[in-house]
C-alpha cells in the first residue's frame, strides 16, 4: 500500500468528522428558540419579598412590616396600621423611661407611631436598617381577628450600629376593605441584655 495512502484516509475521515460537528452544531442551534450568546430580557429577580404585598393574609402584613422597616420606608410602615392602633410597651420599659421622659408612652397612637418610624428610618439618620421575627405563635384566631406571637431582632445604625431584641404580640384586625392590619402591639422584654424595640420607640418620642 503507498505510503501516502494513510494521509488521504486521514484527512478523509477529519473532514467527515468536522462534517457530523457542524451538522450537530446547527441541529442543536435549531432547536433552541434563542441564539445562545443572544441578549435576553432580564428575569424576574428569584428573592421574595423585593416588593410589598396586598395585607390579604396576618403574614403579609408581617411581610410588608419587615420590608418597610429593611428598606427604611416609614411611609410603607405605616401602613401596616389601622387608624385607632395602640401601642403598651413591657412594664419595665416603662418604668425605665418614664424615669426621665415622664408620659413617653402616653396616648400612643398612629400618629404617634408613624411619627416615630419616620425619625428612626429616616436615611439621613439610618443608613442600616435589618428586621427579622422568628418562633411564631399564632395565640388565637377568628374570621377577622388574629393574635400572633413572635421574637424580634432589629438592628439600626445611627452613629453605630445597635440591636433590639424582645417579643411582641400583634392583634391583627381583618377591616371592611377585605385587607389585615395591625390594631395593637404590645412589646416584652425577651433577652435581659439587650434593649428592646418598644424601649427605643419611647425614648425616641420623648427625644423628638
């Protein structure tokens, strides 16, 4: 057999195979309903809660609760609330700041308590603002009424950075627009160490 009967045979069967790649190539790119090196429309981002909700439920109240205070968004706060909503702090908060803000807690109202939201969420004050709830307790429930129980931990930078952590309970009320709101708070001393939530919002209207 001549020598150069290899090499023919060689590059025969390189051309043939470089032949059944582009076939492949081209079957593969057919198939596929966009080139895939193509421009495509930004997706829907993946992580929940970018957005608030409507209140249809106590959880997406809770939802839109955190959302507002992480994005520093009192006006969405302030939504979250019925319009004769009240605020009782733990009895030893109380105690501690009516020491030397007498009728902190007085008359606290939603006017009172967006008004305090929108002091401590204020960008130019807070320039970070994190809110999570854990261990929830749903204590009672009806059609239109809902008593839930959580732990909270907050965290704010002001001048630095600061965490509160403490329990609530929510009283959530169900109104004739079909949408839940909270109706009442009420803060407890969870963990001795750290100050909570309700501390900071007495001492904060006291301080305005």
């Amino acid at each position: 057999m001549p020598k150069s009967q290899p090499h023919i045979f060689s590059s025969n069967a390189r051309w043939a195979f470089a032949l059944i790649l582009w076939v492949g190539v081209a079957s593969l790119l057919a198939s596929c309903g966009d080139f895939p090196f193509q421009t495509r429309e930004a997706e829907p981002p993946a992580t929940a809660g970018s957005n608030p909700v409507v209140p249809l439920t106590p959880g997406d109240v809770l939802s839109n609760l955190v959302l507002s205070v992480n994005t520093r968004d009192a006006v969405l706060y302030g939504e979250n609330f019925t319009n004769n909503f009240t605020f009782k702090p733990d009895p030893s908060d109380s105690v501690e700041v009516e020491k030397n803000f007498p009728g902190a807690y007085a008359n606290w109202t939603l006017f009172v308590e967006e008004g305090v939201a929108d002091f401590l969420l204020d960008p130019i004050r807070c320039s970070y603002a994190n809110l999570r709830f854990e261990d929830e307790l749903i204590v009672d429930f009806t059609d239109s009424t809902y008593l839930l129980q959580e732990n909270y931990f907050l965290i704010l930078k002001h001048a630095s950075f600061v965490e509160y952590r403490g329990q609530v309970r929510f009283f959530m009320r169900k109104l004739p627009d079909g949408y839940w709101y909270i109706e009442r708070w009420v803060d407890y001393i969870a963990v001795d160490q750290y100050p909570t939530w309700g501390r900071l919002k007495g001492e904060t209207r006291a301080r305005m």
